[in-house]
C-alpha cells in the first residue's frame, strides 16, 4: 500500500482520523495515534479530548450513582424509625421507610451492574 499522496513512497501508518494510509512525511504523531499532517491533527486531538472527557464523566457519575441509593437508604431508615416509634400513623412512615430502602437496594444493585458493563469496555490508551 501506498501513500495517500505520494504515489510512489509506500505508507507507513494510517491516519486516525480519516483512515488513508500515508507515508512517514505525510504523517504526524499524536499523543494518542496518527494523522494526517495539518489537516487531521487537530480533529484527532479533539476526538481523544472528546473521550477523555466523556470518561472522566463516566467516573464521576459511578461515585455519584452510589452516593444516591446511599442517600435513598438513609431516608429510608429515618422513616422506619419513625414508623417503629409507633403512634397511630405508623403505617405511613413504615411504608414508605420500606419503599425507599428496597428502592435504594434495587439502585444500588444496577449500578453495580452498569459499572461492571463499564469495566468490560475496551481500553482506548494503547
Ligand atoms: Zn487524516
Ligand atoms: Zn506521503
């Protein structure tokens, strides 16, 4: 194969961008893969910022996603206390005390799902 466009030089590596093969002049080296002199550099670069960032976020939400059913839990117990003191209305507090533990509990167990689907996907740092 043959450099996009030198004809007669052979290609040493594809861009990542636009996935022509190109010769050593016609390429550059970025952090994170090769492209096209000039023209696909940046486009690459913005792509690996694009991931980077999309990843971070994914991270964040994870500490996130927990921190809610842990909340929900909590609220939970602090209607189940009331309900267990008793009164009259106890009925209403001990419903929903159960409502929003086993709802955290349901939360929590999808998230633990959804961060395991996260841990299967291929690393993009080569
Ligand atoms: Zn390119
Ligand atoms: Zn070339």
């Amino acid at each position: 194969m043959n450099c996009f466009n030198h004809d007669a030089i052979a290609a040493v590596g594809i861009c990542k961008h636009c996935n022509k093969a190109l010769c050593h002049e016609c390429l550059t080296d970025t952090t994170n893969g090769l492209a096209c002199t000039a023209t696909c550099v940046e486009s690459v670069n913005t792509l690996n910022y694009l991931i980077d960032r999309s990843r971070k976020t994914a991270t964040a939400q994870r500490g996130n996603a927990y921190l809610t059913s842990i909340l929900l839990g909590l609220m939970g117990l602090i209607f189940l206390a009331f309900g267990v003191q008793g009164g009259r209305n106890a009925s209403l507090p001990l419903a929903m005390g159960t409502g929003m533990v086993g709802l955290s509990i349901v939360y929590a167990f999808r998230m633990r799902k959804w961060i395991k689907s996260l841990g299967h996907e291929p690393d993009l740092d080569t």
